[in-house]
C-alpha cells in the first residue's frame, strides 16, 4: 500500500474511532435513564398483576432499552471495521480482537446492571409545588393538599427533573395505574398512591403544579 492510501486508510479508522467513541456515550446516557428508573435490562417493569410499575417510567425505560440493544448492535458492526481499517494499513491479516469486544460489551452490561447492588436514593429535595386541588379529584382522593411540595412523582426527583412536562409525561403513561408520589408537608414527609384517571373536571389528576 503506498503513503497516499495508508493516509486514507489512516483518516477512515479514525472517523469509525469518532463513531464508536459517540456510541459510547450515547449508551451512556441511556444507561443513565435505566439507572435514574432503578432497573437494568432485565427487570420486568409490570407487577404480579400485570401493571406497569408506579415507580417507573415504563416508556422511557422500554425506549431506552431498544436504544441500548441497537447501539450495542451498532457498536459491534464499528469495531469490526475498525479492525478491518487498521488490518489494511498495516497490511497484515484482520486482528481476531472478539474477545475484546465481548469484554467491552460485557463491561458495559455491567455498567446497566449495577444499580441492582446500590442502596436506593432518599430524596429530600421538593422540586415542585402543589397550588391547587380540587374537590373530588384523583388528587383530592389520594390526600394530596394545596400547599404541598412534590419530592417524588413516580421516577421524577430533584436530580432529574427538568419541567412540569416530565410529570406530565408519568401522568400520561401511568393512565389507570397508581403513581407513588413522596411529599413534604411542613416538616413532615408524607408517600401517597394518586392515581390518574377522568373524573367530572380538567384533567387526570385535578391539581396544579408548578416548579419551584
């Protein structure tokens, strides 16, 4: 192989390099969605009765799963070019680096895995607010009262929350289903069942929340 093409050989590894190394990152963060649901790739995300689990969001964690096993699938196929790439260039037959790649998806198994053996998070920190419940509501029912902070809306917490949207999205895939919600009331934490459903007003819950 002349200088010319190990130049170009040289420039494609290192673009399938930049790939992989995005890959990476992206399971990465699907990963971190699994380990904010406390749930690996595995778990069944249903009770004994078939629901969906308040404390998950089952959407998301579906989503992020498919995600995982693409990008895995994806990341198999740039290393077996990357091997390719610096097997031309050096002229020399293609590396058998299997075993580095199963340690590689291994580890990052691993990696999805691992929140199974932690401690779960308590959380303390209210990121919301409760400034309206109406009579009769699925609120009202679940004891929920106007003045009452939000420190856990099924998988919502202060280390993830990012707008009123997300609780939106939980109320949404959890229509029917309870969501476990964790409140602060004075100086007292309160854990609630609040199930979203239709009732005679606006809405599946019959509160207003807000940001803090």
């Amino acid at each position: 192989m002349n200088e010319s093409s190990r130049k170009t050989v040289r420039g494609e590894v290192l673009k399938l390099i930049e790939q992989k190394e995005q890959l990476e990152n992206e399971i990465k963060e699907l990963q971190n969605i699994l380990t904010k649901n406390n749930v690996g790739m595995d778990e069944p995300l249903v009770d004994n009765e078939g629901f969906p689990l308040a404390s998950v969001d089952v959407y998301q964690v579906r989503h992020a799963r498919q995600l995982i096993i693409c990008k895995q699938n994806d990341y198999k196929a740039i290393m077996k070019q990357i091997e390719q790439g610096i097997a031309q260039y050096y002229d020399s037959p293609p590396m058998d680096t299997s075993d580095l790649l199963a340690a590689a998806l291994e580890e990052m198994q691993a990696n999805v895995n691992q929140v199974k053996h932690e401690e779960p998070v308590e959380h303390v920190q209210p990121f919301a607010s409760v400034n309206i419940v109406h009579e009769g509501s699925p609120a009202d029912a679940a004891g929920i009262k106007q003045g009452d902070t939000i420190v856990e809306f099924g998988s919502i917490n202060s280390t993830n929350f990012r707008g009123i949207e997300d609780i939106g999205s939980v109320v949404r895939h959890s229509h029917g289903n309870a969501i476990i919600v964790k409140l602060k009331r004075g100086d007292r934490f309160l854990r609630v069942q609040l199930l979203p459903r239709e009732w005679n007003g606006r809405g599946l819950l019959g509160c207003n929340v807000l940001a803090l």
